[in-house]
C-alpha cells in the first residue's frame, strides 16, 4: 500500500492514475477501522480500479472537546487491516497539512444540517463540509463511499458534491449499516463503552427492529412514543432523539402515508458516549 501525508503527493498520484483512465473509489475516515469500514471498502474495490482510503481525526466537525480528546485512534492497527484488504493508497495527513490556516468557510445545506444531528450538534456538518471539501479536492475520486449509519451526513454529502462541488465529478454511493451480532450498529465509538454499557446499547437497534415490526399497529406518535420508552427503561440509556421522517427529504412526518420511504433516526446517550443508529421502515 502506498501511503502519503502530504496533499501535493497523494494528488499527484491520483492524477497520473487517472490519466492513466483508472477509476478511482475513496473512503473517507477518522480511522480506528472496524467491519463498517471495511464493508465501504469492499464496495469500492468492487467497483473501482484503485481504492483511496483517508484517516485524518478532523477537529472542526467535534462539538464537544472532550469526545475529540478521547476518540480511538490507531494508526498502526488501522494499517495492518488496510494493507490485508489490499487498499492501494492510503493518505493521513495531521492536522497542519489539513488546516494550515483556520477554515472559515460556512456551507448551507439548506434545513438538512438544522434539523436531528444538527440541531443537537451545533457546526458539526459544516465541519464535515469543511473536510470533505478539502478531501474531494486532494483525491478527486470517481466515486466516495459513505455508511448509511450516517444517514443524515450522506444526505448532506449528496448536497455537498451538487451544491458545491460542481467542478468535480464524485458519485456518492451510499452503503448498508453492519451490525454486531446482537444488533449494534458498528462505530468507533463502541470501544469506549463498558462491557454494562456494552450490552445495554443492545436494546437500541432490537427496539428499533421491533418498532419496525408495529408498523401496521402504531401511528406515528404511537410507534415514537414506544422507541423512546422502551430504550429509556434501561438505566444506562437516554434518548437524545427518535424521529420518523421521509427517508429522501428528513422532513418528519406525522402519519405513515406522508412519505414513500419512511426511515427512523435515533441518537441516545450511554452514559457519556453518544449512539446513532437508523432503520429504512420499508
Ligand atoms: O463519517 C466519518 O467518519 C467522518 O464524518 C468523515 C466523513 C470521515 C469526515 O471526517
């Protein structure tokens, strides 16, 4: 694997490739590198000639310094599982080849980065925005791979590259959620729980398969109202939020005939670290 920290080298590189005519698939990440991540990557090496993948921890999309300070990171681990699924580059770059000046830049998104993980946080897609602008620039990929754990931030990806980035030609693919066997969906933020924390945050993903068992059962309120009192039962666990929404526009809805493609999004605190996670109703 070849692997660059610098802008100007890992650029080069992904233009001589592809003038070579190599389609080129990229993954962006902050690393610590679990089964999701490696799914986004099989995507690409599937659908590309040459797979990028980036691990840079960006500090501008953290609105919270503490959950900066502790996010994993592990570079030498992430490498070894890189290099065993044959990635062909990898660029991570630190901080000051990212910022070499504070980034002032304000992208509107329109309502999509104001409502869910916006609202509660303040600046973090416009961080996003900010570093995966910079990232589309270094590697202009033919497509970028985003998990749809992120839902709301592969949305905002899809307006990112329209809204801002029509000198470039990405293709935004969006990939499945993979899950330990007991439901969790797979983040990096994992690692931080306690073994208790651990197998309470189980109850998020079974009460969001089962409140997509009620469906047919519940109205809306009903079947929102039962997310949030069955997590909020476990001592360990606080529903931040649980909205249904139109899975196309995030606009939330108020009776299951308002949307086609209807998805739940959740955000809940264990303890300190806080979970997302999402369901597709249909
Ligand atoms: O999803 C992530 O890991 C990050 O938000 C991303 C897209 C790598 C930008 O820092």
């Amino acid at each position: 694997m070849e692997i660059y920290k610098t802008k100007q080298e890992v650029n080069n590189r992904i233009n001589e490739l592809k003038k070579q005519g190599k389609t080129i698939g990229f993954v962006p990440t902050m690393g610590a590198l679990h089964e999701g991540h490696l799914s986004l990557i099989r995507c690409s090496k599937r659908d590309n000639d040459i797979t990028v993948v980036s691990i840079f921890v960006n500090p501008t999309q953290f609105n919270d310094p503490k959950d900066l300070e502790r996010y994993p990171r592990m570079i030498d681990k992430d490498i070894e599982k890189l290099e065993a699924e044959k990635v062909d580059i990898l660029f991570a770059p630190d901080e000051k080849e990212m910022y070499p000046e504070p980034d002032t830049r304000q992208f509107d998104f329109g309502y999509l980065d104001k409502i869910l993980e916006g609202k509660h946080r303040q600046g973090h897609f416009n961080g996003v925005a900010q570093v995966v602008s910079k990232l589309f620039d270094i590697i202009p990929a033919t497509r970028a791979y985003f998990g749809k754990k992120d839902y709301q931030q592969y949305l905002i990806m899809r307006e990112l590259v329209k809204r801002y980035m029509q000198h470039l030609d990405i293709e935004i693919i969006p990939c499945p959620i993979i899950r330990e066997k007991d439901g969790l969906a797979m983040s990096s933020r994992n690692l931080l729980l306690s073994p208790e924390q651990r197998k309470s945050a189980a109850l998020i993903s079974q009460t969001l398969f089962r409140a997509k068992e009620l469906t047919n059962m519940m109205s809306v309120g009903e079947l929102k109202q039962f997310v949030v009192d069955t997590i909020n039962q476990n001592p360990h666990l606080k529903v931040e939020y649980f909205e249904i929404a139109d899975a196309e526009t995030l606009l939330p809805i108020e009776n299951w005939d308002e949307a086609k493609e209807k998805i739940g999004l959740i955000a809940v605190y264990c303890g300190e670290i806080r979970l997302i996670d999402n369901i597709e109703f249909n």
